[in-house]
C-alpha cells in the first residue's frame, strides 16, 4: 500500500511554506525591558508537503525543528514569510476563520508524559476537540472516542482512566487517537517516538502509517533518528540552526546526500552490526551548534564544515533545487 | 581471561508504599580487565540499579540489596565497610551518569571540581592539580582549556559537559569505568566524537569499560561483550558479534528485527515486539518474556528458565532454542 504514497509524490502540494522566519526576542532589564536580540530559531525557510505524503525534518537539538511545526500551525505566529495551507495563506488569518482552518491540522507531541492533562480521563482528553469544534457531543462523541480508541490499538473501555495509568506508548496512542478526533488532512508529529523505548516505537511507526493509509493523511515528521525517518518518510529535509539545508526524496537523500552537514550526519548513526560497523569510516565532526543568537556570517554551517571554502565565510549559500527537485545549500553545488 | 570484577547472584529491590519492586533479580556476571562490557535492555528494566548495587550507591531505604556478592581485587564489595568502599569508589571504580548536568555543581567552576576529585583521591598539591586538570581537560578535547577551566557548566554545551565527566571520571586512573548512558541525552554528530574518545582512551589507558545503554548501534561500535537485561533478569550474553550474528533469545532477536536500518534496504513493514515489558512489582511467575513471546511454549508460562551456555562464550535464558525455530534469515 505504500505505493498509493508513492503514486501521491507528484499530486497535489498541500503545503508551501515560503520564507518562513521565525525570531524570539532576547531582552533585558527588569522595570524598562528592551530587546538586545533575537534569537534566529527559524530563519527563512522554504519548503512542500504533497498532499498524502510524509516529509521527514531532521537535525540536531536545537536548530529550530519545532518551532517550525508550531509556526506552521500558527501556534506562534512568523516573523515573516508564508505558509500557504491548501493555497490559502494562514498567517494572513485571525480568529474563527484561522480556528476552522486549524481543525485541519494537528500535532502529535515528543513527550507522552507532559503533553497529557493528568486530571483528565481519557474519554475527555480523546472528546475535547470533539467538543471545542461543535463535532459530537453526549452519547455521540463517547461512542466516537471509544471508536478513535479502537483506531489506535487501545481498549475502548479505557475511556474512564487517567493518564498516569498507562505506558508510555499507551499515552502516544491516547495523544495519537486526539489529534485524529476532528478528522485532520495533515498532522505534525513532532519526535513522536523519541521518549518511548526501542521494542515500542515500531509499534508507533507501524501505527502512524497504517493511520496514514486508512484516512489520507499527511505527515510532517519531525525526528533527530535518521533510520526511523528514513523508514518513514516519502521526502526528507534536513535542518541547521534554523534553516534548511538539503530536501530530496528519501532514497536520493540517503543513497547520494550533497551537502557536507548531511553526509556527517548519515555518517554519525550507528548501524546495530559489529561487522558494519568495524569497518565504517566516520566524518567526525569538530565542535559544537553555534548559537542561533549569534549564527556565523556566512554559511551557517562554516564552523564545523569540513570542506569550507573561502566563500563560505562570506556569504550565504542559496537553497536551490540542483536538479529532479533535490534541493541543497552549498556552494560546492554553485 | 584476567578477571578483574565477579558479580554473583546480585539481587536489589526496592520497599515501597505500592509494594516491592524487584529491579534486579539475580544475576552474575564477569567483567574482564581492559574489556569493554555493554548492559542493554530497555527502560526499567534493571540497568542503573545492577551497576549501582556494585558501589552500592542505591537509596536505603527504600532500596536494598538482598543478595549476592561482587568480588573485587579479592574483596566483596557488599561487605566492605563504608571508608574502605569509598577508596575503591570514584578511585578505582568510576562512575559518569546520564545527565552531565545533574552531576556537575553548577555553583563550582570546572576547574574546581575536577581539581578536588585529584586532590582527595590522589593527595595532589593544589597546584599539581589544576596543571593535571588541564591536561585532562586537553585529553578529552575541550578546546582552549588553560582558559575555560574557569568557566561554570552552564557555560559549556551537553557534549562538552559530558567530555567533562568523562575527565572527572579518568582522573584517578580507574580499572573499571562505568558509564550510565553517557550519550543518550545528546546529538548523534555529538555522541559519535564521544563514542570516537572513549574508545581512543580506553586504548591509551586500558582500563575496563561498562557501558550502559538503549541503543543497539552505539554497542556494536563499541563494546567486545554484550549483556541484554529484561525485568530485572540477564536474558542474554554473548560475544558482540555472536549476539548479533546469532542471537539466541526471543527478546533479542525481537529487538534487532524491530530497528530500522541505515545500511539494509527499507522494509515495508518494521517488525515489533507487541506487548508492554512486565510490571516489577508483580512480576510474572514463568519466564518474564513469555507475554510478548512469539515462540512461548506452555511451559514458558510456569517456570523461569535460568541462563545457561548454549554456544560458546554464549549465555541465554530460555526454555526453546531458537535457532530450531526460525529461519536463517526471515
Ligand atoms: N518560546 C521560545 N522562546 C525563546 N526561544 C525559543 C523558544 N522556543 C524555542 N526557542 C529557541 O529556538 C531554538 C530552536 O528551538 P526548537 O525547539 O525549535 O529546536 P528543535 O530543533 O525542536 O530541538 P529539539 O530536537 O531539542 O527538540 C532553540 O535555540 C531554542 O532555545
Ligand atoms: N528509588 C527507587 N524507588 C523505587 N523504585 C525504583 C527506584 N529506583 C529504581 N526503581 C525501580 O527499579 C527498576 C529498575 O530501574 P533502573 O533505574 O535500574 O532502570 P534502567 O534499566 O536503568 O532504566 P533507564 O533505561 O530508564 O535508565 C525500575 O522499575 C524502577 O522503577
Ligand atoms: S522461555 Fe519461552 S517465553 Fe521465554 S523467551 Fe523463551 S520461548 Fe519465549
Ligand atoms: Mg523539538
Ligand atoms: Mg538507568
């Protein structure tokens, strides 16, 4: 059934994302608070969703994955730039029209222990939004919350629980089942998997795609594991203090990846083979993310960039498209 | 082999107002001198309490190490008292954790604090530390470190906090390091410089390694024996290569076919393992895996089969042999 994914690579964009920056200020002093920077968490970025299809965002700690699916959201709101959601443009809404654009799209959090409501059952944390956006209510919506249970793998007749009753893969299907309860077309799923253990998390993924599959849905699927995203994903991005530097389809991006930030990182997984892995070669790379307070001039990537030339202190590359829609921002590809 | 650490039959729970937990439940292993031994398993599953019972560093109450011996340099550790046990703890035995920032007094500067860990455990003169904190810092890759030895740990990143630690905990030299998931909180381009040290150091020092961990790659770079823990019991132990050449427990096998790959060619489906791991505080009464076993059989249900050789170098608990029940490859 992946193929019907697959077929969807060329269909309809569902999401443009165009220049997207996204700054929080830095301020000081206590009485007259006054704003001595900005903290560049996303940085002008532009990207596709195809409609059905999943794209994986990857990157270290800190580059800015999340607050580009919050951006995206409009949870906050951009600096600047576009996000165009089935061609209209959301950070041009406000109010009850930006409210039903959103019922469109949800987001499935990393930490299945913060982002459930530990006073609330899980019949009520499932129905909320079924509540909120005047879908179901009474006998109707319990019946539906039993239904988005079953969906998910749990036991409708867990509808009177708490939180605190479940694992941490349980809770991930509980959270999974909520976003699914106002029929999105497109969920952000940020690090679904990380905080759950290793025997758990391919339950989650087989989840998530079979969810897929069964109800059309499109995923932005944001992670830091490369094996787990490279299973997942139609299309990949791969993101460096707070911008994007490489996007193609997955086996391209994994089979052939240009830029230098990429190939280091392909290079740091390890593989579960003491055979392969006696034998690999790693790109280690020096130091640490500079601060997105303070990003370097030129390629952001400068610092720790083992193939930096001269040009790449002094200016930015572009992210351009170097052919078959394999984008990347380097000048070795100029 | 030159045996440097024995663990026999180690048991720890914890008393708690729910009921006793059983973390650990037995189990006897060697550590060999200069290898490197990784414990993997999920989490719960025993991994920090095993290794914290060595030193016995667990909280009493409401834990307690019911039973068992760690025979050390001739001496069970379990029954050393408390002055001699804290010369060999942090000495000879060294502990990094998972958290470097937990671990490091955010109100002392670097300097200080690896300084005073050579100063009380290796009687150096004030002055004779901090040159040796340096070269420490310098050893474990902390750019520029005559100057930052001054900095406090908020000022350095995860990673560089983590090489601290790892500095503190070679400082005195040890014979055995043991190392709590040092890697897990950070980045993969970071835990693959830290992985790069370690495995650097270990050669220039020969000391032995237990490495602590989730993750089945980081292991198979790293370590010369694995041990798989489940619910509180050793499952598996084997050579690296052997446990993932031909993994003999249900569990590891699960493990290993439910983690996508980087180097295979993607799978439509992953593969796995259904089921949640066992509750301690009840735990089951047959074999803990039986549950989430593809293979059980009735007898799996009953009794807790006890680990024994099944190649050699090469330790499973199970009652079925599961190379007779699956495939070469499938
Ligand atoms: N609300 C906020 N106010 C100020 N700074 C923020 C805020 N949210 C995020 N940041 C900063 O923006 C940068 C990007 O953060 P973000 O959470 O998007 O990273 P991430 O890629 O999701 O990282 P991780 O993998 O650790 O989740 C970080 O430097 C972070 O400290
Ligand atoms: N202070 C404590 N009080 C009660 N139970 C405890 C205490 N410390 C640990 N336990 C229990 O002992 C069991 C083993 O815990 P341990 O910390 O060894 O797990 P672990 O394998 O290290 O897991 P992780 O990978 O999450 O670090 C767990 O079920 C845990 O809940
Ligand atoms: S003893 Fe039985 S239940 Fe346990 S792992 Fe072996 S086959 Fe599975
Ligand atoms: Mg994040
Ligand atoms: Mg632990």
């Amino acid at each position: 059934m992946a193929e019907t994914r697959g077929n969807n690579r060329n269909g309809d964009v569902l999401l443009r994302v165009e220049g997207l920056k996204m700054h929080f200020p830095i301020t000081q002093g206590i009485i007259w608070q006054r704003q001595v920077g900005s903290i560049k968490a996303v940085d002008g970025i532009d990207f596709y969703i195809n409609s059905g299809e999943t794209l994986g965002l990857v990157g270290e700690s800190g580059c800015g994955k999340s607050t580009t699916g919050r951006a995206i959201l409009q949870l906050y709101r951009p600096t600047a730039g576009h996000v165009y959601f089935q061609g209209v443009d959301l950070t041009q809404m406000k109010g009850e029209q930006l409210r039903r654009q959103r019922r469109k799209m949800q987001m499935i959090f990393q930490d299945p222990y913060a982002s459930l409501n530990p006073r609330m059952t899980v019949g009520n944390i499932v129905g909320e939004p079924l509540e909120v956006h005047n879908i179901a209510r009474g006998k109707e919506k319990r019946e539906r919350v039993m239904e988005l249970l079953r969906v998910v793998g749990l036991n409708p007749y867990f509808v009177n629980r708490y939180p605190h009753e479940f694992s941490g893969g349980q809770r991930q299907r509980i959270g999974i089942a909520r976003a699914l309860a106002v029929n999105p077309d497109f969920i952000v799923c940020d690090e679904p998997i990380s905080a759950l253990d290793v025997s758990i998390q391919a339950q989650i993924v087989n989840l998530l795609e079979e969810l897929q599959e069964q109800f059309g849905l499109t995923y932005l699927f944001i992670a830091h594991d490369l094996s787990v995203v490279r299973h997942i994903s139609d299309r990949v991005a791969v993101m460096y203090l707070g911008k994007l530097v490489e996007m193609t389809d997955r086996d391209t991006l994994y089979e052939n990846p240009l830029h230098p930030y990429t190939e280091a990182l392909l290079s740091a997984v390890p593989i579960p083979d003491p055979q392969v892995e006696a034998k690999r070669k790693r790109i280690i790379l020096e130091g640490d993310v500079p601060s997105p307070a303070n990003p370097p001039k030129g390629c952001n990537f400068n610092t720790r960039c083992p193939r930096a030339m001269d040009i790449c202190f002094e200016e930015e590359p572009p992210f351009k498209d170097v052919g078959d829609g394999h984008y990347v921002a380097c000048f070795l590809y100029e | 082999m030159d045996t440097l650490l024995e663990v026999k039959d180690l048991r720890t729970q914890f008393f708690t107002q729910d009921g006793v937990v059983h973390a650990v439940n037995g189990i006897s292993y060697e550590l060999h001198r200069g290898e490197t031994l990784a414990i993997v398993g999920e989490s719960g599953c025993g991994k920090s309490v095993s290794v914290l019972s060595l030193i016995r560093l667990i909280p009493q109450p409401p834990g307690k190490i019911v039973g068992g011996e760690v025979w050390f340099d001739g001496q069970d550790l379990l029954k050393l008292d408390e002055d001699d046990l804290r010369r060999i703890r942090g000495n000879r035995i060294a502990m990094i954790f998972q958290d470097p920032m937990t671990s490091l007094n955010p109100v002392l500067t670097i300097g200080q604090q690896v300084e005073e860990a050579l100063q009380l455990h290796l009687g150096m003169s004030k002055h004779q530390a901090r040159q040796r904190s340096i070269e420490l810092l310098e050893m474990v890759g902390i750019p520029d470190a005559a100057a930052r030895i001054d900095d406090y740990p908020h000022q350095f990143s995860g990673g560089m906090r983590q090489r601290v630690m790892i500095a503190m905990g070679l400082s005195c030299n040890p014979e055995i390091l043991i190392a709590d998931q040092p890697t897990t909180a950070l980045d993969v381009t970071i835990q693959a410089q830290i992985v790069d040290l370690v495995k650097r150091l270990k050669n220039e020092v020969g000391m032995a390694i237990i490495w602590i961990t989730h993750d089945l790659g980081v292991v198979a770079g790293l370590a010369e024996r694995v041990i798989v823990m489940y619910a509180g019991y050793i499952v598996e132990e084997a050579e690296v290569n052997d446990l993932y050449a031909d993994p003999r427990h249900p569990y590891t096998l699960g493990l290993l076919r439910s983690i996508p790959r980087l180097d295979r060619v993607r799978q439509e489906k992953l593969q796995p393992i259904e089921g949640l791991p066992p509750d301690l505080l009840d735990p089951p009464k047959g074999c803990p895996f039986a549950p989430r076993c593809k293979y059980r059989i009735d007898r799996c249900w009953e009794e807790n089969p006890p680990l024994r050789v099944v190649a050699p170098n090469h330790r499973a608990a199970c009652w079925i042999d599961v190379t007779d029940v699956t495939g070469a490859q499938d």
